[in-house]
C-alpha cells in the first residue's frame, strides 16, 4: 500500500473494523490516527491497537495523507466545514463512509477541489467479510484510487462503480443486504423450530447452511441460477420448497423491496446532503 498515513474522523465500529483490517493486513498502527468525541472510545482504540488518537480533528488532518470520515451522516456537514481549511491546504484525500452524502455536498463543504472517494462499505465488514462500493471524483487520482481501495479492500470485497448514483443501488443490495439474509434466516429457523426442532438445533442449522451456499457460490463461476438448478432434484422436496416460493410472488418481492431501498436512499441523500 502506498499510503503512508490513515486518519479516521469518527471511531465507531465501522472505523474500528477498517482499522482493525489495515492492521492485519500489514499497515503499521503508528501510521493510523483516530479522533473521536469520546475520551472512553479513544482509549479503547489505544489500548486494543496501539494507535495514535486524539480529541482534535485538525490534528488528525494535520497528521495524515489520507482523511477518513467514519462520523454519522447528521453531523457531517459540521465535522466538514471545520476540517475543509486544512483539507485544501495539504490536498488531503478524503474518503467518506458516510451513508447518504454526495459528493455534490461533500465538495460544497470542503472545497470544490477536494480529492472524494465516497464508498458503502456494509456490516460485514466488522468481520472482514464486507463488500464495499467505491466512487471517485473527478479531482482523485490514480495513486489515490488504489490508497483508498486498499483500505477498503482490507476488510472484504471492494469494487469501483462508474457512476455515484449507482451507489444508490449498492446500498439497496448490499448495504441493507445482510438484514435481507437475517431476515431468511430468522424465518428458516421459526419454520424448523414449529416442525419439531430445538431452537439451537434449528439455529445451527440455518447458519452453516447460508454460511455453505455462500461460500459454494463465491468459489464457484456458476450463476445462482445455474447452482439452484444444480441442487433442485425434479419431484424432490427442494423443488416443491422453490415452486412455493415462486408460486407466490417470491422474486418479484425481492425486487420491490430493494427498490423501496434505493428509493429511500435517494430520499436521504437528498433530505441530508447540501441545498
């Protein structure tokens, strides 16, 4: 990694999980920098992994090549303003994980020639499984795209989209994603707990099975479509079980639900970003 130095403004877990991440992956904890408005969460992130912190945020931005804003979308704005004089002046990169905040107002509070990568990282991530998007502005260069991919990919999957818009549906697929999954799970095991089994005997057996499909699904170049195909025995139960599932309305489902959540990513990116 080019990099030299990481600052995260704002130390929740997704920071937590990145740093933890860069760390595994090589990068030095003195070369990480964390502020945060708690004293008890600064010291935790000192004493778990060793890395420089402070109150300040210009000192993190003093200290660093490379700004992460890791804060909630509703203080942003706040957190932006106040950083955007050292920001200009040392041409920091920045990279938000902010959910619902464009580049549009990013850019108006930090300087219209401000290097932005904006990206949808996902919970996973916290496990270093996350599947993250990443979108680049005109100002960032290709040195800048691979530090910030790098830092993202340290927790999972990280991936570059053509267009910030398309992180609208990012966020309807993968970053809501894994409660779409809990929410199968949750009803898998309901179902097997009403048929007889226990309830860690159901739980156990839903998890290693979604745990396994995805796992066959990664390391296989077939669609999903092809691996259903594949599993689902003519006359068997699995396709009784999928012809339930179809026969009332399951796909289509799917598809409202996670436009009803690119819809509302939308809504917020509009009710959250600048005028």
């Amino acid at each position: 990694m080019n990099t030299r130095t990481i600052g995260f403004i704002g130390g929740g877990n997704m920071a937590t999980s990145l740093i933890s991440g860069l760390i595994a992956s090589g990068h030095s904890p003195q070369q990480i920098w964390v502020s945060d408005t708690s004293a008890d969460a600064l010291q935790a992130h000192r004493d778990r992994l060793n890395v420089n912190v402070s109150p300040d945020n210009a000192k993190i931005v003093q200290e660093v090549d490379v700004v992460v804003l890791a804060v909630k979308p509703q203080i942003l704005r706040e957190v932006a303003l106040e950083i955007a004089p050292l920001i200009r002046q040392k041409k920091s990169l920045v990279v938000s994980i902010a959910a619902g905040i464009s580049q549009t107002s990013l850019a108006l509070w930090l300087g219209g020639d401000v290097a932005i990568v904006r990206c949808m990282p996902n919970t996973p991530a916290l496990v270093l499984t996350g599947a993250t998007a990443l979108h680049a502005n005109a100002n960032v260069d290709e040195e800048q795209k691979d530090q910030a991919e790098n830092i993202l990919r340290a927790v999972g999957l990280a991936l570059w989209v053509d267009d910030e818009s398309q992180l609208d549906a990012v966020t309807a697929v993968s970053g809501s994603g894994p409660a779409y999954f809990f929410l199968m799970m949750e009803a898998m095991e309901k179902a097997a707990i009403e048929m007889g089994l226990n309830e860690h005997t159901a739980r156990l057996l839903v998890q290693q099975t979604a745990l396994g499909a995805a796992k066959i699904a990664l390391e296989s170049s077939e669609s999903p479509t092809q691996l259903r195909e594949r599993v689902t025995s003519p006359g068997g139960t699995t396709q009784k079980a999928i012809e339930t599932f179809q026969q009332h309305g399951f796909s289509e489902l799917v598809a409202k639900a996670l436009l009803a959540a690119k819809d509302r990513s939308v809504e917020m990116s509009k009710q959250l970003g600048a005028n």
